[in-house]
C-alpha cells in the first residue's frame, strides 16, 4: 500500500489540481458575463430582452440538469473532435469547463441580482448610463457575492473530478477507483477521501475570507 501512495498519490493530487484549477478558470472566464446578460436582459433589468433571456436561461438549466457523469460520455463524439480524444485529463477538463460555466452563470447572476436596487436606482437618477452603473454599480458591489459563487463552483468542481477516473483522467478519483475499489483496499479510499475533504476546506476557508474582505456591506 504505501508504494502505491508514495508512487501514486502525489500524482493523483496533481492531477486533481490541474483539472480543478484549468476548468474552474475558464468556467470564471465564460460564466461570468453570461451571468450578466442573464441579468441585464431579464424583465425590468436594464437593457430588457424577454426572449434572448429566456432562451440562454432554458439553455444554462439543460446543462445545470445533466449529471456529470452522463454529459461526459454524451459529449464524447465532440469531445474527440475538439480535443482529439476522448479519454484523459484533456477530455475531462473540456467537460467540466461545459458542465461548470453554466452553474457559474447562474450563480453570477444570484450575485447581480443580489446588488441594492435602491443604490442602483439612485445612480440611475444621477444620470449615469446602464453601462456605467453595469461597470461602476453592479460588478464591484457583487464582489463579495461572486466569489463565494466562485468557491462553491470549485468545490463542485473537485467532486466532479473523482469521476475523471470513468474517462481515465486520472486525478484522486481515478487513484480512489483503481486501488481502492477495485483492489477492495478500503485505506486507500479513505486517505482519498480525507485529501479530498482537505482540499474543500482549504478552497471553502480561502474563498470565505477573501469574500469578507470583498464585502462593502462590513466595511
């Protein structure tokens, strides 16, 4: 057992992180103005679209809907196409960047909507454009908001990544299925398990101080 965790586990948690840190990057980078148009086009918001909102809304809750595991193997024609296989940690980073950036989106857009309307109405009645309060109102007053979605997200994110090891992406998950489960090793499991639930704390423990930091409502 411990050639296999001295020799594997070091590996596993890298792997974890690469995927972890890569898919919950660009699920930041893709979810985020999504979140924004959902809430700028939504009734009474500030540049209302009824239909653009509800179709990118019905869209975001189709994928929201999809276990993890299922849209991976419904999406393996295209993600062989795109990333040129269908197994590994490339293919599983493309899956979780499309199965996270909707649930960012949505959480984003819980945080907008989470802004003050008395606050956004009052620079409105100032005579500030949409844009400037989209830019000066509504993103920096979500700050605290954004990244507790952030954290949430990333948290979601290293569970789905113990399923990698379905696609052979390596990672803890892999590492938990080949010599825990189907070697019946049950301390390997739980040393996964435990460096699974260090990695959560530490991501949940950072993510909550920065957003109290970011809080303008404690300052």
């Amino acid at each position: 057992m411990y050639d296999v965790l001295s020799k594997e586990l070091p590996k596993a948690i890298i792997d974890t992180i690469i995927m972890t840190v890569s898919s919950s990057l660009m699920a930041l980078i893709l979810g985020l103005p999504i979140g924004l148009i959902l809430y700028m086009t939504a009734k009474g918001s500030l540049f209302p679209k009824e239909n653009l909102n509800r179709l990118l809304s019905f869209l975001v809750n189709c994928v929201r809907a999809i276990p993890f595991i299922i849209f991976a193997f419904y999406l393996l024609p295209v993600t062989r196409i795109v990333v040129g296989t269908g197994v590994g940690i490339r293919s599983v980073i493309f899956v979780l960047i499309l199965s996270a950036t909707p649930l960012y989106a949505r959480l984003a857009e819980l945080s907008f909507r989470g802004v003050d309307k008395g606050l956004v109405e009052a620079i409105r009645s100032m005579g500030a454009s949409r844009m400037q309060i989209v830019t000066n109102v509504i993103v920096p007053e979500s700050f605290s908001s954004l990244v507790t979605g952030f954290t949430v997200m990333v948290i979601s994110i290293i569970s789905a990544t113990s399923l990698a090891g379905f696609l052979g992406g390596g990672g803890l998950g892999d590492m938990a299925i080949r010599y825990g489960y189907q070697r019946y090793n049950p301390e390997i499991m739980n040393i996964v398990i435990g460096v699974l639930i260090i990695m959560n704390l530490v991501v949940q423990s950072f993510g909550d101080r920065l957003a109290r930091k970011l809080d303008h409502s404690k300052r």
